[in-house]
C-alpha cells in the first residue's frame, strides 16, 4: 500500500490505529500497514492526549478493598515490568502504575474510559477479541476471574488509590507528561493555617506542621543550644563552632541570639567554601580532562579558576540568575554590555568570563565534539532544570516530553561556541602587572611557540615526503607529546603565570544542526532552530528562534527567567537537601516524570516564589531554612511515628546524617588548630602534599580518570558526571582510614600539644578539653571515668615497651620518607594516568615519633561516630 494512502487509511481508522499502538506496546509484531519506511521520525500523541487530568475524588471503602484486592495485584503481576518506572523500557509510553498514568495513557492517549468497560483499549486487549491487540502478549492472556475483575473495576469508574500526588496536598501536584507537577507554573500559595501556631517561627514552619497535623502527628522538641550550634555551623560552613562560640551562644538569652549566629556563619569567608563545594559536584569539576584530545596535555592548568569564581559568587550572595548567566554566556553579555556603552571589549571587565569553565571543564571526549557538546547539554539541563535532557539524543525522551528536536536545538547553541585553540589565548582573570616573574613566563611563552611551530613544520614536511618512516613519526609523535607537557607544567608551576578563565567563544558564523536520526550521524533528518524547550516556553507553539549569535544568552536568560517554573524549584530543592539531609525530591538532578513527588510540595512553591522575590538571594532563602522551627528540631527516636513514617518525609524529627569527607577532613584539622583559614583560593594542592594538612579539602587536586581513592572511599561523586546528591556507603576502608591514617594520628597530636590544653594540669579538665573540642558539649561522669581509666592504663613512655614502640616509629619514620619521594615524583609526572595512590598529607608527616595516651585518646575520639555524623 502507497504511504499516502496509508496514512489516509490510519487517520480515518482512529481505533485501529489506537489498537496498533497498545499492539506495538506490549511488543508484537507491527502492522502492515505501517512499514518502517512510513513511520514519522516523530510520535504525535492525539489532540487530547495532553488535556489536563481531573482531579481524584473520593474513593468509597468497598473500592478501595476491591481494587486491592482484585485490580492491583494484576497491574503489579501482569503490566508493570513493561508499564511502570521500574521498568526497563516503557512499551508505548503507557505507564499503569498510577491513577495519572492510567488516565493519560500512551502514545494514543488514555488506556480506559471510566465507567465504559467496552470503549476502554485495555479492556479490549485482555480480552483478546482483536488478533491485533492483546496484552499481556504472546499468548499469556489473563485468566477469566482477573478480565472479569479489571472489567468490572472500569465499571465501576476505575476507583484508583493510587496517585502521583503526596497525600495532604492539592491535586495540582499529580499528573503526568505536560500536566506534570514540576512544568507546571509557580504559583501563589497562602501559608496554611495551623493548630498549634505558638510552635512556628516563620512560614516554613506553618507548611511543615500542617501536614504533620493531617497525619495526627507532632513535631519534636526543639534540640539543645549545642546541638543546633553544631548543626547550622557545619550547615552553613562545613567546620565545627570553636568552644568560644558555643560559650558565646548558650551564654546568650537575647531574642535575636540564633539570628546573631546565623548572620556571623553567612558574613564568613568559609561559607562560600563549604557551599562551592556542592555546585562543584554538580558542575562536574575536576582539574584534569579525562579523555584527552590527540596528544594533549591531560591537566586543565586554570580549572581553580573556576572554582574560585563558585566560591567568591556564593560569598557575595551573587543573585542566582545572574550566577546561571554568567555561567553560561558571561562573554555575550561582556559584549552586550561594551556594545551598549560604546565601549572595546578589551576594556571591558572581564573576571567573570572565569564562570565559563562551567561549560568547559567537562571530559574533552578525545576531542569528540559531539560527545564534548552532549555532556554541555546534559549538565546545563541537570544544574539548572532538573531534566535530562541529552536522554533526547536519539530518539524523543522516553518519559519526559521532550522530543529530539528540541535536543538538536540545543546542540547548535552549544555547537557554534569553542574556547580558544591555544590556552595563551583565554583571556586573562584580572590584569597582569609586568613585574618580573611575569617577564620571565613570557619569554617562556616565545620559546614554546617557536618550538611548537618548528614541529608543525617537520610534522608538514615529514607528510610531505610520504616516507613510511616509523621511528620518523614516534619521534615526532615524543616531541609534541613533550612540548604539550611543558605546556602544561609552564602553565600550573611557573610563579609568573597569570590566572586565566577557561572561557568559551562563538564561532565566526552560527549556522543551526539537523537531527540526527537514532543518534547517527550518517542519518541526518531535518534542521531545527536554535531556541529553548518546547515544555518550558510561555508560548510552545511561537518559540522565538536564536538566530543572533550562538543562542547561549538567550538560553541562559530563558533558563533564568522567572516565569521558568523549573529553575527556582531545582534550586530550592537543593539548598533543603543540604540542610535537611533530603530534598523535597530526592532526584535533584531530575524532577521529570521518573521523580518522585515533592514531600512538601506547597512548601516547595512557597520557598520558590520567596526565593525570586527576594532577587535570587541564596543567602537569604538559606537564612529563612535555617531559622525556622523544623530546623532546631531533635533527631530523637519515636517508635510510633516511626512505624508511620520511617523515612521522615514529614519532617517530625531532625536527620542524622554523616559527615562529609571535606567536613570530616576540615574538621579534624580545625580542632587541631592547624587549618589555614586566612587563604582563600588558589592553585589546587596535591593530597601528598603538606598543604593538604593546612588547607581546606576543597583545594584539592581532583584527576577525572584517576579520583584519589581515599575521596572515593567516602562516596566522592564521579567527577565525569553532574552530581547533585551523594550517597552514604558504609564500607570498611572509612574505618581503616581512621585509625591508620598519619593525618588523623598526627591531627590528634596537634591537639594535645594545643597550649591550651597542655596548660591543663587536671586530668578531669583534660579529658573534658578534648570533648568539648571533638563534639562540642560536656562530657558526662560516666564518660570522665572511662576516658581517665583508659589514660591509666596505657603504657607510659617510661614503660618496658617504649624501645619497642621508638624503633616501630624509626621504621615508620623510613617507610614516610620513601612514600613521600615516590609521591614527589609522582607530582612532577601529571602528565599521565597515574595509578599511586599516595598517603594523604605524606609530605607532611615524615617523623613518626611515638605518641603518648592523651594523643591516642583524642585518636579514639576522633573515630567515634558522634565525631564523624551530624545530629
């Protein structure tokens, strides 16, 4: 049959076709009529496949028995491993696993019609009266008592419990594909009224104790002075409070005492540290490239600019819509700006062009730019939307709608924009005085241009020759491998070298990209216009086009647009999951229709709209999180609400949750008085170093092939990957870490030998120095006693086994020093994908003389989980 006509044949055979889809869902074989060779590249649901979805009324207690007595075990049995989240593929884009899904359907709209058993394609294919439609497939038709069951369950008006939506809120929090909760406008929500309205101190609170009290549920008590202190401190800066501020605050009986606090730890310079390093995991940093292009050096000599640039934004509460800006096009709106004042662009303040690492300090793919340009697309969509976008690479997204076109017009943003060839040509962060440090790079500089232009040459004249000499080519090959790492250490070592943005530029002429069909680039469908998400346009069917230009500021104003439902959400969502140790949705890297519902979803919608009429501010929403109610709550148990709501989503008590290895890291060398606070940014140190027992974890050198594997211990996420939540494991290595690791033992040492405590000549007084410094509260009797016993009898320095211990130390004094030779050269050959793992703070701690008992007793202490998690 002519495609033409068949095309006729389908559209005026509207349940056919219908049929066909439910048919090629549950995997048969497709009609005839539909060749291969007719399909549109393009699903096109019908009409009213997208017609919002009414709201679920109330369910009698006869249905609700019935349906799970009868209808939810087939769907579960029979349907999900082919129409539901878990499984592998969706068939159709039919999702049966809730009420929203049912009713929305799949790729030719809803699967039933309430209360007409015989209008419903789903009852249709059990029955297997249609040799064309059938489910389940290949013969494995349900038995008469379930057909039965699932007609009479249509008949009755398909009574669902089920639902997208959390219990106590709206029904606007449901639905699925464009009725989706998260694409759905931010709209006004009034602050609910509650019972106990003495117990809330801001807004928060009154969302939070609402749905508590729906659940005939209450709040924990408010946790101890020290307690919250604690919290908020690591919260808010990743470091424990000194014991001068825990005698400050629990001294203090002001009204305005938690906000004092609150206001001191967001003014701090740590702030911007601790906070930088949560963007950081999202934007996928490392200081390496992963899989190099060519022969290229594989270290990105100015990726600490970036980091920086994250840290001082957070500092100065830059407003969130221009940190996404900035981002993304800090260059194009350098040159709107100096095009608007009549300005050259060279004049112009350039510092911000440091943000644009975002988008370059990904993995280079070999130089694949395809690959290089999908990993733009896929962290741009996961840090600022919350949707996977580069899911859409190869055919339309599979559960969002989000169709491949709209994938392609991305590409082509990200394809019209490449940073410089050479990295003598990125711009300078700030000025560079010509002093003589400078001078000397720069004839470093001449040196390695001449050198590399003469190995283009013998490299053209070698081509030229067309001789088959191979020990010719690996030579030339060893020169431009040699000249590409003395590239890379002039760049990260030479004292003249002045910081550099990994920025990136439009090309000359933008041009737009086609399609590629199933991801091919040989199959190339029709070319699409730049511009943004078909879901996330005020105007879905008049999308402006990016036409000026590679698109990329006009992406970012788009993204940062108020009107955007997603950005402000995603954000919200992220700073709770810091504080709360869960997010409203736990996927904040996906609040597509794979999440699951927001707990709170009202609350969610208020904290957006706050967040934007408070001008973006990140510092103010993190004030108003951190001074509620709900947030000085105690983490104490309560067996009934623990069988109600074991996970505490409703928020009855507060998290515990361990600490992370930069907060662990931090803190132990902050207890240890020994953490430079002073040195704010900078070059990245190596772990074997001796700064990595002076600065903070986040200065750390992060290789993308080759993490440290102590990081990676402790749940560091892939730096090849955005990552907005870690994960806790608990594996034996952490411990073995503790207890063995020089930087532990030696912080302990630090301690002991703190002037404070050696002023000490109580050893009661002592024992309560080091909780006050490790956990910050007072030890108890019981606690002083155990602490004092284990001092008594450990052996003393006078004891028969100090020889022994003097010698086991000398050894280990030789075994440092070589682990910390073997590391020096390690340092200098970054070069390469080395596999040593050296000692952390190696170069450190060379001497290993013994340790006395109050310096293994804070190593003990330091081990504890009270040291390692968060109440």
């Amino acid at each position: 049959m002519p495609a033409a006509l068949a095309r006729k044949f389908c559209a005026a055979n509207a349940a056919a076709l219908g049929a066909v889809a439910v048919l090629l869902a549950c995997g048969m074989a497709p009609c005839p009529v539909l060749r291969a060779a007719d399909k549109p590249t393009t699903t096109n649901k019908p009409a009213d496949a997208d017609i919002p979805i009414p709201p679920a009324g109330p369910i009698s207690a006869a249905d609700r028995d019935f349906f799970e007595a009868h209808v939810r075990p087939v769907l579960v049995n029979e349907c999900y491993k082919c129409h539901s989240r878990d499984a592998d593929k969706i068939k159709g884009g039919l999702m049966l696993d809730t009420r929203e899904g049912v009713l929305h359907g799949g790729e030719t709209g809803p699967a039933l019609v309430p209360g007409k058993p015989d209008d419903s394609l789903i009852i249709q294919a059990i029955r297997y009266t249609d040799d064309d439609l059938q489910m389940p497939p290949k013969g494995q038709k349900l038995s008469d008592d379930e057909i039965a069951d699932l007609t009479e369950w249509v008949r009755r008006g398909a009574p669902d419990p089920r639902s997208l939506a959390v219990k106590g809120s709206t029904p606007n929090y449901g639905g699925v594909g464009r009725e989706h909760w998260s694409f759905l406008p931010v709209k006004p929500v009034a602050v609910p009224v509650v019972q106990d309205a003495a117990w809330c101190l801001n807004p928060i609170d009154n969302f939070v104790l609402a749905r508590l009290e729906t659940e005939n549920m209450k709040p924990n008590p408010a946790a101890d002075r020290r307690t919250w202190l604690r919290r908020v401190t690591f919260d808010l800066i990743g470091l424990p409070p000194s014991d001068e501020d825990v005698q400050e605050f629990v001294t203090d009986n002001s009204p305005g005492a938690y906000a004092k606090v609150v206001d001191r730890l967001l003014a701090s310079p740590q702030y911007g540290e601790h906070w930088a390093r949560y963007w950081l995991d999202v934007a996928r940093f490392a200081d390496t490239k992963g899989d190099t292009p060519r022969r290229d050096d594989p270290r990105f000599p100015y990726a600490w600019t970036y980091r920086d640039y994250v840290i001082d934004a957070f500092n100065h509460d830059k407003p969130y819509n221009q940190f996404i800006i900035e981002q993304l096009a800090a260059d194009r709106l350098v040159a709107e700006e100096a095009k608007r004042t009549h300005t050259s662009v060279d004049k112009m303040d350039q510092s911000s062009y440091a943000a644009l690492g975002f988008l370059t300090l990904g993995n280079q793919f070999n130089g694949n730019i395809r690959d290089i340009v999908n990993d733009q697309i896929d962290v741009t969509s996961k840090a600022f939307l919350g949707l996977t976008v580069s899911c859409a690479r190869c055919h339309d997204h599979k559960f969002d709608p989000i169709p491949q076109k709209d994938y392609y017009s991305l590409y082509g943003v990200f394809a019209n924009s490449r940073p410089p060839e050479s990295v003598w040509k990125l711009p300078f962060v700030h000025p560079v005085p010509r002093d003589a440090a400078f001078l000397d790079y720069e004839a470093k500089v001449i040196a390695l241009v001449k050198r590399d232009a003469q190995l283009k040459e013998n490299f053209a004249e070698f081509r030229r020759s067309q001789t088959n000499d191979p020990v010719k080519r690996r030579e030339l090959i060893r020169q431009e491998v040699q000249i590409q790492g003395d590239i890379g250490d002039l760049e990260s070592d030479h004292p003249g070298a002045p910081p550099r943005s990994c920025a990136i530029f439009d090309v000359p002429h933008p041009e737009d990209y086609p399609v590629l069909l199933r991801g091919e680039a040989e199959n190339k469908g029709d070319i699409v216009p730049r511009r943004f998400l078909e879901i996330l346009s005020p105007d879905p069917k008049n999308r402006p086009e990016w036409r000026k230009d590679s698109g990329r500021l006009e992406l970012a104003r788009a993204i940062a647009d108020p009107a955007n439902p997603m950005t402000a959400r995603v954000l919200v969502n992220r700073l709770w999951q810091q504080d709360f140790g869960h997010g409203f949705v736990d996927t904040p890297d996906d609040l597509g229709t794979q999440s699951s519902a927001p707990t709170h979803p009202e609350l969610l919608d208020w904290l957006a709209g706050q967040f934007v009429k408070d001008g973006w501010s990140i510092k103010k929403l993190q004030r108003l999180i951190v001074l509620s109610q709900v947030y000085r709550e105690s983490s104490d148990s309560n067996p009934a609400y623990d069988d109600v709501d074991p996970d505490n989503h409703l928020l009855w008590r507060a998290n515990l949750h361990r600490l992370d290895f930069e907060e662990l890291h931090d803190s132990l060398l902050f207890t240890a008085g020994t953490l430079d606070l002073t040195k704010i940014g900078g070059k990245s140190v190596l772990l074997s170093s001796a700064d990595f027992a002076t600065r903070r974890c986040l200065y750390t050198y992060v290789d993308r092939h080759n993490p440290p594997e102590l990081f990676t211990q402790f749940d560091f996420p892939n730096p090849s990957v955005p990552s907005g939540r870690r994960y806790d494991t608990l594996v034996p290595q952490q411990a073995l870490f503790l207890m063995n690791s020089a930087l532990v033992m030696e912080t302990a040492r630090k301690l002991v030998e703190r002037p404070q405590f050696q002023g000490l000549t109580a050893d009661p007084q002592r024992v309560t120095f080091l909780y006050l410094e490790i956990f910050n509260r007072l030890p108890s009797g019981k606690e002083i006693s155990s602490c004092l016993d284990y001092i008594k009898h450990n052996p003393g320095e006078n004891s028969a086994t100090a020889t022994a211990a003097k010698n086991m130390a000398d050894a280990a004094s030789r075994i440092a020093k070589r682990r910390a030779e073997i590391s020096a050269k390690a340092a200098k050959n970054l070069r390469g994908k080395n596999a040593y793992q050296p000692e952390p703070a190696g170069a450190a701690f060379l001497d290993r003389t013994p340790v006395d008992a109050w310096t293994k007793l804070a190593d003990g202490l330091f081990q504890t989980n009270e040291a390692i998690f968060l109440n």
